[in-house]
C-alpha cells in the first residue's frame, strides 16, 4: 500500500513537471531606427547633450510582464547636439577619443537585463550589466512599458568604465571640471 501511494505521488510530480515545461517568453525587437537614446553630462557651470544610436535591441516579455532586456548601442554615433561648428566637431572628437570612450578599440557599449522586478503597473525595477569600453558594471533603473514603447533614465557612474577625463581628480581646475555621472534617456519603440 505504501509503496502503491509513493508511486502514484511520484507518478504525480514527475508526470505533471514532464508537462509543464519552461515558460518561453516572447522577444520583441526594438525599432532601432525609431529608438532613441539621448544623453546628457555635466560640468561645473554647464552641461553638454546629444545621441547615441541602437545597433540592435530586444525586450523579453512573457505574456505582459517585462522580464529581461538586452540592447548594443553604436559608440561610433555619439555625437552633441548642443553645439555647432568648430565646437561641435572638437567635443565629437573629443568624446571619441581614449580621452572618453575610445570608439576606435571600443566600437559598441551593451546592456543585458539580469533582473526584472515588477514595482507598479507597467513599471519595473531593471538591474543589468552595462558594458562600456569593455568593463562591465552593474546599473539599476525603472523602466516604463506602454503597449509597443517603453521609456527608462540611467544614471551612469562613467568612472566605473575607465572614462575619468576632467573627473573630480586633485590638480583638475574647477572650470574644467566634468561630474562623474551622466544620464541616459531611453526611448524604444517596438
């Protein structure tokens, strides 16, 4: 009897896990051509803005739950768009270099959601791996999804990824001085 109910328990468990399966969760690519991602430094007295543009980019849903994310953006494409001219072109250059972000040996930054965490109505909590100039860091967001756009703002510590030119350095003159963090504003379109 005993071994006639362990059987029909086991039978149970295994049988119904057989069936069950994992959950395959529905990957719908970003629109890159459509997406943006603008950023913004700061510097004593100032800030500076511009793009950067998706190479590739995909949001991982299961049903209408966000849960996982994974992006590459193009180095090569930062540029400002506060300036023009000569100025334009000088900090364009400048942001290129090893300087900043040596796109040259470091073409492309990446993004790889690690954990998702529901904390609202289409808002989740997203910690990931933010790979620039090949060091990866993790960074913690929000992030908004509505229908076929989402929206998220990061706040980047650039010295975590090798890129301390003018940081708050001892000998930096204050005029020249560039704050650490800088903001990424996403906007996806699916």
């Amino acid at each position: 009897m005993k071994k006639t109910i362990l059987s029909l328990a086991l039978i149970t468990v295994f049988g119904t896990s057989a069936f069950a399966g994992p959950i395959d969760g529905e990957k719908k690519e970003v629109k890159t051509s459509e997406s943006t991602v603008t950023w913004k430094a700061y510097k004593v007295g100032g800030s500076h803005v511009g793009n950067i543009n998706l190479k590739s980019g995909a949001l991982e849903f299961d049903g209408d739950k966000l849960v996982g994310g994974e992006f590459v953006v193009d180095m090569t494409t930062i540029n400002t768009t506060d300036l023009q001219g000569d100025y334009k072109n000088k900090l364009d250059g400048h942001l290129n270099s090893d300087d900043f972000f040596s796109t040259a040996s470091n073409p492309t930054a990446s993004l790889v959601f690690t954990n998702v965490k529901a904390n609202g109505k289409n808002s989740y909590e997203v910690t990931g791996d933010l790979t620039i100039k090949g060091i990866k860091a993790p960074v913690t967001f929000d992030v908004s999804v509505y229908d076929t756009k989402a929206t998220a703002t990061l706040k980047v510590d650039r010295t975590k990824y090798d890129v301390k030119y003018g940081s708050g350095i001892i000998g930096t003159a204050k005029d020249k001085l560039i704050y650490d963090e800088f903001d990424l504003v996403v906007d996806l379109q699916m």
